[in-house]
C-alpha cells in the first residue's frame, strides 16, 4: 500500500495543507474519522463507495468531503488509485463559491461544485498520467485555475488558533469574549469559512488531540481530564460518536 505525501507550492500553502497520493492492491473496508478540514479526492483507477446503514454506495471518481461529526465508512475496489487535497481549515472558501458549511457530513461528487468540463478535464489528465508528480501538478494546476481573489477572514483565522491553542478546550463563550465578537455573528461567519459550529470543531480538535495521546503512556482517566471532560461517562460518548468504539477498545488495536 501507498501513502505519499507532498506539500503544495507558495501560492496555495495558506489554503491546502498537502496532498497525498494513496494506492492499494487489496480491496479494503475502513472507517475515516473526522478531520478539521473539508478533503477532495480524485480517483485515477479503481472504484470507491461509502457504506452507510449496510448499504454500499458507489461514489463519483471525483468528490468532496465536508467536515463530520462523526466516522465515516468506506470501501475502495482493488488495485485503486486516489490523490486527496487536503485543505486547510480556513482553505476551502478560497476555491468555491458555496459555503463550506452546505457540505457538514456529506460526500458529494466534484461535478456539484465546480465546473464540470474542469472537472472532467482533470479526471481524464490524471488517469492517463504517469508518476506522482505529475498527477500532483495536474491537481495543483486545477486548484489554481479556481482559486478566488477573496480576503482571507482573520477573525476566523484567529478563532481557529485560539482553538489549536487550548486543543479543543476552550469554551465559546471565552473565544467571543477573547475576538471581541458576538455569538450570532461570529457563529454565522465561522459556518461558513470553516465548515461547522465553533463548538462542533472545537470537539474535533479535542478528538484528533486524544487520538495523539492514546499512542502514548498515559491512562485514560489521565486523558480524560486533561481534555477537560466532566467525566467518563462525557468521554467515552464523545470518543464512542467519532469512532463507533470505546477509547478502551480502540487503544486495544494500536
């Protein structure tokens, strides 16, 4: 199995955070959990479904991901091919003209949100392409046709540090309080760029922090108050929501 990953150049550095070029053999069933950043992936060979409530359906070989608030299931065909854009949390507002917060918990296919024939035209390069470098340059070169001369918000850009910052922990009211911001305008404009609630990403930079912690040697009770849940109870229903399993059970498997 592949899993390379390559670093844009300059000019989408504050947008996109890498891409990855994935390959694999085998036909395989996983589950992604959430990330803090809306993800693209085009298919170059091999098929890839989504499995919701044991029904398997067979996604566009180009498509997006919005955030989630929960895992997600997937299964690739054997000997498939992906390169993923990863975009940075403030990233994706930059390229489409939809609100990043229409695309919470879904999957749609690339053709939804961009212009088809560039879509198609991308398709078509990258499944006739050659190495990783050049399919990386194709996808670079789409992403600089569609990028937009638009204001980066720095509130939001502030809002998403201040959150890295306490890693999940601080408390909305203490961020509006901390921007000098209302609740209902500051929630509306973060939708919007980021793709969820304040709150919702908070709770997902708190996850992907716990999931660091579990490779290491502290206990879970240990990585449950230091994240700052009320209990246990509150730590294993968040953790069970994210990954449908118990921290104990998942730690088990690392």
């Amino acid at each position: 199995m592949k899993f390379d990953k390559h670093f844009p150049t300059e000019r989408l550095r504050p947008y996109i955070k890498y891409f990855v070029v994935s390959e694999n053999e085998l036909e395989n069933e996983y589950k992604v959990f959430p990330s803090s950043g809306l993800v693209i992936g085009f298919q170059y060979k091999g098929k890839l479904a989504n499995i919701k409530d044991n029904a398997i359906n067979e996604l566009s070989s180009s498509g997006i991901t919005g955030i989630t608030d929960g895992y997600k299931i997937f299964k690739n065909s054997a000997d498939i091919g992906t390169i993923l854009i990863f975009f940075t949390e403030i990233g994706f507002t930059h390229f489409a003209s939809h609100p990043a917060n229409e695309l919470f918990n879904l999957s749609l296919s690339l053709h939804d949100i961009f212009d088809k024939n560039s879509v198609s035209e991308v398709e078509e390069k990258l499944s006739t392409a050659t190495s990783e470098k050049s399919r990386v340059g194709i996808v670079e070169k789409f992403l600089l046709s569609q990028l937009k001369d638009i204001e980066t918000d720095k509130l939001i850009v502030e809002a998403v540090k201040l959150i890295y910052q306490t890693n999940g922990t601080i408390r909305i009211k203490e961020l509006n309080e901390k921007l000098f911001i209302s609740q209902s305008p500051f929630e509306k404009r973060f939708r919007k760029v980021v793709g969820t609630t304040a709150k919702k990403f908070a709770s997902i930079v708190r996850f992907n922090t716990i999931l660091d912690n579990l490779n290491k040697t502290k206990t879970l009770t240990e990585i449950c108050y230091e994240n700052n849940f009320f209990d246990q109870a509150h730590f294993i229903k968040d953790f069970k929501q994210f990954t449908g399993d118990t921290p104990e059970n998942f730690k088990r498997f690392l």
